[in-house]
C-alpha cells in the first residue's frame, strides 16, 4: 500500500493510475479510528472500483474550540496496518497544514482561505447543535475529492445529516464524483459502530443500545401508520422512541439533544408524518453518561430509514 502525506505525490500517483493504466478510482475519506463500519466501505469500494484509496485525516474546521478536537482519537500505525490487510492501493494522510497552507484556528472569524457553506441542509439537526460543522466538513471533503479525483466516494449511514449535505454540495456544484451511502454498521447488541464509543465503559456501551431500540420503536409506529391511515401525528412517532429512553434519561445515563421525524430528500421536519411522497429518517443526537467515569459524557448519534411507500 502506498501512503502520501503531501498533496503533489498523491496527485501525481493518481494521475498515473487514471492517465497511464486507466484505473477507476474509489474513496473513502475517514478521521482514522478505523472500525468495521469504515472497513465495509473498503470492502464494498474495492468490489466496485480497480483502485481504493483511503484518506485518514481529523478535520480541526469541523470542531468547535469546545469540542473534542485534541481528544480524539488518533491511532495512525493502527489504522496503516489494517488497511494494508484490507488490500488498500493508497492511503492519504496529511497534516493539516497541508490541507490548510494558511493554518487553520478553531475560531472561524480567525480562518483564512476557501470554504465552502450548503445552505438548506447545514442548518438544522447537527448544524443546530453544532453551527460550523457542515461548513468544515464540506470544505475538506471539497478539497479531498479535488485531490484524489475518484470515480465515486462511500459514505455511512450514520452520519445521514453529512451524506445528504454532500450529495447536494457534490451535485450542485457539478463535481465528478458521485457519491453513496451505504448502511450503518452495528455491533451484535445494535450499537451503531463509532470511533466515540471507545470513550464509554463496556456497560455504558451495553446501556446505549437503547439508542437503537428507540429509533426502531419509532419506525415501527411510521411503518404501522403507512399500512393503515397513510399519516400519524410526529408527536405520536415521538414518544414511541422516549418510553424506550425515558428510564436512561431518569438515571441520568441519557441527556436527549434532538429527535427527528423528516423527510429524507431535504430534512424537513414532519408533521403528521407520512412515506407517501419520500422516505422518513428518524434520527437522534444523545449524550451518555460513563457509569464508571461520570465525568465523561459521549455525544452519539443513531437513525433509521423508514422508506417511501407509494
């Protein structure tokens, strides 16, 4: 596997794969940390494509000064080894003053250079919570597939709020990559896979699959509703997912930052909720509590897909 740390020696190799060998080139951009979800976009990149690369690179435009930025984890020797195992051509991991030449400050009035907003479907959910995350993450996934130039780029589920922000920013922006979402990853108790879950104890883990059985409650009642009247109150979908939440949040392992009922073109919110004319995401932001560490609280984010049903 070859790894490039500067932009002008990835760009040259892939110039020669694409010019000289005619090579279709696959993506698949990640913060390191690999686990089994990033590798089933590996997995599923190399299916599809005569070339994968891999970049590893934590975005600092993406976090807020209070965010985890310096706390989160880095494990570059790690995430090298097990993607040569996986059978990556490439891997891209550079530091951010090659992704930033003016420097990059985690106070955005202090940011020098391009940066790139999608207006429509940054502002709310994550982008409420957290109001310059969008703009980092388009921004350096805008540079990335500048660099790498693929044929196509994989994304997680998970981050749904991300994948819809890209496919509009890709599209409208006519870049020539296309990109897909492929499922979430989850463990064998339901948790969806996440480079923050390593932050909790193997109990708080075990606690947090309630995520997951919330979310699938509040479907079911979509899914239910789709079958009989074709509509149900948001509220309705709603509460379904608290009576699973209700007792964590009483126990002080679960603080509720958002839920979500909308539509999966747009993201916007529904009321009543009905599949007739696009899917449903059903999603959530939640902070857990460490039972051993109270000290340490993870912000994890979930979703389901109920689909459009004509």
């Amino acid at each position: 596997m070859k790894v490039f740390h500067a932009v002008n020696e990835i760009v040259e190799w892939r110039k020669a794969q694409v010019g000289v060998f005619h090579k279709k080139i696959g993506f698949v951009p990640t913060m390191g940390c690999l686990h089994e979800g990033h590798l089933e976009l590996v997995r599923k990149c190399k299916t599809n494509n005569d070339v994968t690369v891999v970049s590893i690179f934590v975005n600092p435009s993406q976090f807020a000064p209070t965010e985890d930025l310096d706390k989160y984890p880095r494990t570059l020797e790690q995430d090298l080894s097990v993607l040569e195992a996986a059978g990556v051509d490439a891997c891209f991991a550079p530091s951010p003053r090659e992704m930033y030449p003016q420097g990059i400050s985690l106070e955005i009035d202090q940011q020098r250079g391009p940066f790139v907003t999608v207006l429509g479907v940054s502002e709310q959910l994550e982008g409420r919570t957290r109001p310059n995350f969008f703009r980092g993450v388009a921004t350096v996934v805008t540079k990335l597939l500048n660099i790498v130039s693929p044929a196509v780029a994989y994304f997680g589920q998970k981050d749904i709020q991300q994948f819809i922000v890209l496919k509009v920013m890709t599209e409208e922006l006519f870049m020539n990559t296309q990109i897909e979402m492929l499922p979430i990853v989850r463990d064998a108790r339901g948790l969806a896979l996440s480079s923050r879950n390593r932050y909790l104890c193997d109990e708080s883990r075990a606690v947090s699959t309630a995520i997951y059985r919330g979310l699938n409650a509040a479907a079911a009642k979509v899914a239910e509703a789709a079958q009989t009247d074709g509509q149900i109150e948001r509220e309705t979908v709603i509460q379904a997912a608290m009576a699973c939440w209700q007792p964590l949040v009483e126990s002080r392992d679960f603080h509720i930052d958002y839920v979500s009922v909308a539509e999966g073109n747009n993201l916007t919110e529904m009321d009543p909720v009905t599949t007739q004319a696009a899917d449903v995401v059903i999603s959530c932001a939640i902070f857990v509590t460490d039972r051993h560490d109270p000290a340490t609280v993870v912000r994890l984010i979930d979703n389901v897909i109920v689909p459009r049903c004509m």
